[in-house]
C-alpha cells in the first residue's frame, strides 16, 4: 500500500540536510528471536566453538559445543544446514547463552531429527551455570523426520539463561539407537511468549515442502538400501536406490560439510543410479533438483525423469540434463507428470571412467516451490526493509520544487525532444509524476557547436535535483509504469554533484562527463525492430566513468520481465543499494546486477537525481508510426532510505567536506552588480581554512556569467529569473555546491 507520509528535508544544502535531519532509526515491532544463528545457515563447523568447561567462558551470541557438535548441510523444509550432534557419542550437545528479562514468559522452540528411528535429543532450558532449573521440563523429541519441539518456562529471577540441545545415553550404553544415532537440529529460537504465538502463527501459514524422492539426504539409509537394478521398475520403493552394472554405488562424501551422497564407482563406464519418484499428481509441473559432482573433467552424467513404463518425462537436450566438472553444482530440471503417480529418476554416467557423485535429490510440485521461494523473497526483503530508515520521499502529491528543478533545452546525443517546463509534460496526476512526450505543432532546430543540427520533433519532460537534494549510499527506489515502443526511452539515473551540467556551470568550477561518475538506476530502450537489443520486457543497469568521453568505461547488466510481460502493462519497482564497496541493482526486490566500487572515486561522493523521458536517440533510435503519442512515463514515487552504516560512511564523508555560507537569493538591476553575487559568500575547508568560492549564473538552457567576467550574457533591459550554482573544492578535490536564485528587475 502507497505511504502519504512525507518526510521533508531543508533544501538549501544536502550538506546541512545531513547535519540536521533527525534521524529516528526503526525499531524493530516484528517478533525478535533472542538465539543467534539458530537456523546455522551462516555457519561452518569451525563457527562452533568448545566448551571450556567453565559455562561463564560463554559469551552471547556464539554456539557451543561439548562432544563434537557440528554443522550439517542437512536442513529442515530446503534450508540448506543444521546442527548435528554425532553418532556413536554419548552426552554431546550444542549450546547458546542467552539474556532474557526476569519473570518473564519464554518459549524456547526447535526442530529435531534422527538418523535411527528409536534415537532422540532433549531441548532444555538451563541456567547460566548449566544447570536444571527448578520448574522447567526437558523435552525429549526425534524420528527420522523432523519434528517440532518446544520448552514453555517463566525466566523468574534469571537474567541470563542457556538454552541447550542433548544428546544423553548411559555411560555404559553403546549399543542403543540413542547413542548410535546422530541428531540434527534446525530453527532452534527463543521468544517472549506473546512474540511466539505471532511467530507461530505465521509458520502455519507458510508453505511446507513435500519430497517425492524419500530417504534424498542419505541419513536414514544403509547399504542393504542399495540395490542393483533388475530391469524391473514397478519393483522399485520408496526410499531405495538403484544401481546398473556390477559394482555398487556407495555411500560417500555429499555436498557441503557433514553431507552424503551416493557415488557412482570409477572405472565403471555407462553405470547410472536410479530412484523412484511416488505420490506425483497426475498432469502437474513439477522440479527436479540434485547437486552433482564428478571425479575429473574427462566424466560426465545426464539426467532423464521416466515413468515406470518408459515414457520420457524429461530428456536431456543441448540446453539442460548434461552435467560435468569436479566441483558440486545444483541442477534444477523441469517435467509435467502426465498420466502418472510414479516415476523414476535415472542419473547415467555417459563418458568417463571416473567417479559420479549425486547428493541431495528433491522433486517438489513447481507451484508449491514457486509459492516457497516467493515467501523467502518476502522474508529476506522484509529483514532487509527493517535495516532501513526513510530519509526521503516524495509521493508526487504534488510537484515539489524544493526538491526538483526542470532541465530544458537540448540536452544529450541526437535525442530529438525538446525538453519543456509546460504542464502539458511535466504534470501530477492522481498521486504520480507524468513525464509527457508529445510531437511538437512545429519542429525546431538546435545548432551543435560543430555546425551539425538536430532537429526537434518532440516536447517531453526532465527534472533534477540537483542543487537541491543529494544522495550517498543507501536504497534509492522508483516505483513506475514505463512508455514502450520505438523511441521510447525513459531512464532514472543519478549524475555526481560536481557535474557542470551540460555547460550551465563554467568547465573550471566541476567537471566534465564521465568523470562525475553515472549510476543508470533504470533505463529502457523500446521496442523498434530496425534497432537490435531494442525491447519493451528488458531494463538496463548501469555506471559510467572515466577521465575523458572517450575513454568511458561502463559496467552494464540487465533485467528482462518474464512470460512476455512489458514494463508498460503495469507498475513497478526499480531501485539500487549503493554501499562503498557496491552497487546493487534490483527490479521488484529482484537482485540482477552487482557492481564492485571500493576503487572508483566517481562514486563515492553525492550524486543528485534525474528523471526523463527521451524519445529517440542513437540508441533506441526514433520513434516508427506504430509509436503511441503522447508517449508518458508515470512515477508513483521516490524513496532514499539508509541503514545505520550507509549512514556513517556518508557522515564519514561529510565530516572532511568544505562548507559555503551566506548564500542567498539576490536581486539586481545592472551588470555592473554581478560582482555583488560574490561579496558575501564564504567557504571553509573542514579545517576552517579560507577556500575560493566560484559562481555561474544560467538561464537553464545556457550559462549567462561565468563568476569572473566583467560583462555577461544576461539581458538587463527585462526581468528575468536565473540561476547561480556557488561551488568550492577542497582536499582531494571534494566539491561542495549551493544554489541561489537571481532576480533581474
């Protein structure tokens, strides 16, 4: 749902908008889980630290471990690791010390699985010392599937408690299923009894994976599950595995630590492995998924999905089923069930005399799997969004000229629009920002300073910040509806603030294009079928830098809508994450560029704003009869939002900038006034050391007065408005701007 909030920022300086913005940094409402890293995605083995003995040596927010705790890539509903507590070990466990509030109601939550059926692990809540607290029940729980276990308790006068998953046997127990068993545990967390239920509340709500490949992750199954294949494949069950040839596929290494997998033996040309696929709903998509690794470069596998009865249900193609190289890799592969309930996946080794590894097989319903990652899209964007404080936004209830100003004139290449201040092009409408082309009554022409021309077909609209807003680190997102078709050429870019913006500011006071540094956070080039790479689905990402126009070097990636979708058929969200050392670039939340920074100067200073919409170009090329004007680019709004280290990094830089004082709009009535532009404005490095200050003055088509000269371009026999950028640069070539307005009369 669209915000009506706005957040507003003096718009002066952006220098001063940093100094004096308060920032309210986000608390977070959600439910809080007190356990660190109790899914253990981010972990290895070596994150796990060893118990000294001495449970005060615990320090927050870390694992512990007595017995050989370890992390396993064995997870609970496809996540990728857990925490296991090895087989043939008694009273080994995984530990974690956690500051809870007194007298108050927790839960403590996890879930548990076993390699045997008959083995368990016990879920406890003790105190910092490590021992029972009176009161709190242990829950035993396990089975070779995951189950849900949780510890109810009141904190009563503890402050810090340790929560703790065990696996105890008798000291003279080495035969049970107990002590032969590993136990693996996942989403181990602690909640305030009222943050639970709402977290609960919404695990029931999400979606459930179901494997139609049983026993996939090896942790249940012995060699006698092995078997060779007989020819037979209504024989073949659930949970079994099948080899051709006369050496069997064992059990072996499996991908990622503490992992198994099946693999197929070396100098066995032409074996291949095979499981059964049950339970399948009849003319339904489904995935197939399984890493895959090989013994040298010189073997390779190919994957094919039949029913019982033969019939191909996947076959490997030019494009997908073939798999080779010596590192695991997943495979995904795509296939409808048909008429049939069962299957079988073959994995056959077609060259090489070297070992095939397979680990991991899951075949889920697409739809299903679809909706699962869809929730961990909004998950993983929901945890990043709470990281986030709004700085800025602008809902376009109306156009804010504190924070926008028009561009006009000629502006880039051989676009052939005019851009206009004219209501007709630059209007809100219903809560969003239009940027209008539409085909001029009469064509004009701009003369290029090398004698060329350029005629002029079109009006359409461009706005900037610039002056009046800037931006360093942090997500700026657009959410918008695109033009398409020949022509069509929108864009949503920032430009550095010490640009001399197309010749409006004297070439001595900033610098020229690329080297104030170009962030493309949007751009489309419209269909048109006379100009290649031209495409109403695809969007483009982009920097560009470098000394000089010629020695541009650009970094570009793209992003194309699926199932023929267009950006023009609906709204949508476009946005970077700008960190010193990276640029991210994303459509709806969708990651699809990553650009690394750290050494390029260009853009580690602010940047300012710029929406337009061209029409036409040497890039797109020109619009074509079947193009729809007026042509219109429609903004809903514009976020710029930080997270508390985005932010230190941009104060960091702030700190060392020179500041401008006494700038202020002025009036005069002669030329022989222009000096007076300069007479009370002073700058200071961050030292206090006196800088020069400089000023052009610009009509925003062209630059009227450099600061310098005693004579100008400005025409003093009528009233006119102007405008005067102030600049000045300190160490490290840091520039600061402002800007004024003037007032002839």
């Amino acid at each position: 749902m669209k915000k009506t909030k706005k957040v507003l920022i003096a718009s002066a300086l952006v220098l001063s908008t940093f100094a004096a913005a308060k920032q309210t940094w986000q608390v977070n409402a959600a439910p809080t889980d007190l356990v660190v890293n109790g899914n253990f995605e981010e972990l290895q083995t070596s994150s796990i630290l060893t118990y000294s003995g001495t449970p005060s040596d615990m320090e927050y927010s870390n694992w512990y471990s007595e017995g050989g705790g370890v992390v396993s890539y064995v997870g609970n509903n496809e996540s990728e690791r857990s925490g296991m507590l090895p087989a043939n070990k008694q009273n080994v466990w995984l530990a974690q010390v956690v500051k809870v509030k007194k007298n108050t109601d927790y839960v403590f939550s996890a879930y548990v699985r076993t390699s045997l059926a008959g083995g368990s692990g016990i879920l406890q809540v003790l105190d910092a010392n490590t021992n029972k607290i009176e009161g709190i029940d242990e829950v035993w729980t396990g089975g070779t599937e995951w189950k849900h276990g949780t510890v109810s308790f009141n904190s009563g006068n503890h402050e810090e408690i340790v929560i703790r998953v065990l696996k105890w046997t008798d000291e003279k127990d080495t035969v049970s299923d107990i002590y032969k068993s590993e136990v693996y545990v996942d989403d181990a967390k602690l909640f305030t009894k009222a943050d639970y239920e709402e977290y609960q509340a919404k695990q029931e709500t999400k979606t459930k994976l179901t494997n139609y490949i049983k026993n996939s992750d090896l942790i249940n199954v012995q060699s006698s599950d092995i078997l060779k294949n007989n020819g037979d494949t209504y024989s073949y069950e659930s949970g079994k595995f099948y080899y051709n040839g006369d050496v069997p596929a064992v059990i072996g290494e499996g991908y990622g630590e503490n992992a198994y997998g099946l693999v197929l033996p070396e100098n066995v040309e032409y074996n291949s492995l095979k499981a059964l696929i049950s339970g399948l709903k009849q003319n339904t998509d489904y995935v197939f998924k399984v890493y895959l690794k090989h013994g040298s470069d010189n073997t390779g596998t190919v994957t094919s999905i039949n029913a019982l009865d033969g019939t191909s249900l996947f076959k490997a193609d030019d494009n997908i089923g073939y798999s080779g190289g010596v590192t695991w890799k997943e495979y995904t592969y795509p296939f409808n069930s048909g008429s049939f309930e069962k299957a079988y996946v073959d994995i056959y080794k077609y060259y090489g005399n070297s070992t095939a590894s397979i680990s991991d097989m899951r075949v889920y319903e697409k739809a299903e799997y679809d909706k699962y990652l869809e929730e961990i899209k909004e998950e993983e964007q929901e945890a990043q969004d709470k990281l986030y404080t709004e700085v800025w936004r602008d809902e376009f209830d109306t156009l804010d000229m504190n924070s926008w100003s028009y561009q006009l004139g000629h502006k880039r290449g051989i676009e052939p629009q005019e851009y206009v201040d004219s209501s007709e092009n630059v209007f809100v409408e219903d809560g969003k920002l239009i940027l209008r082309a539409t085909k001029k009554h009469e064509y004009t022409i701009h003369y290029n300073a090398d004698g060329s021309d350029i005629v002029k077909k079109y009006d359409s609209g461009s706005i900037a910040t610039f002056g009046k807003r800037e931006f360093l680190y942090g997500k700026i997102e657009m959410r918008a509806k695109l033009p398409k078709g020949a022509g069509a050429f929108p864009a949503f870019w920032t430009l550095g603030n010490d640009f001399t913006l197309d010749g409006l500011v004297a070439s001595d006071q900033g610098v020229g294009w690329p080297m104030c540094g170009e962030i493309d956070i949007m751009e489309l080039i419209g269909e048109n079928p006379d100009m290649p790479g031209t495409s109403d689905r695809t969007v483009h990402g982009t920097i560009h830098n470098g000394l000089t126009e010629d020695g541009d070097k650009a970094q570009t990636n793209t992003y194309t809508l699926p199932n023929d979708e267009t950006f023009n058929n609906d709204f949508h969200t476009f946005s970077i994450v700008w960190n010193p050392d990276t640029i991210q670039w994303y459509v709806d939340d969708n990651l699809y560029s990553t650009v690394y920074i750290t050494d390029l100067d260009y853009f580690q200073k602010p940047h300012y704003l710029l929406l337009n919409l061209a029409a036409g170009g040497a890039w797109p090329g020109f619009p074509n009869d079947q193009t729809q004007f007026p042509m219109d680019f429609e903004i809903d709004y514009i976020s710029y939002s930080q997270t508390k280290e985005q932010k230190a990094a941009a104060d960091k830089y702030y700190a060392t900038c020179p500041t401008i004082s006494g700038v202020k709009d002025i009036t005069i009535s002669s030329e022989d006034e222009l000096q007076s532009l300069l007479s009370n404005v002073s700058a200071k490095d961050y030292n206090g050391n006196d800088l020069e200050v400089y000023c052009s003055v610009n009509n925003g088509t062209k630059l009227m007065w450099n600061g310098k000269t005693r004579t100008s371009e400005i025409d003093f026999s009528k009233e006119g408005t102007y405008e005067i950028v102030y600049s000045t640069v300190g160490e490290s070539n840091i520039y600061t701007r402002e800007i004024a307005t003037l007032h002839v009369k």
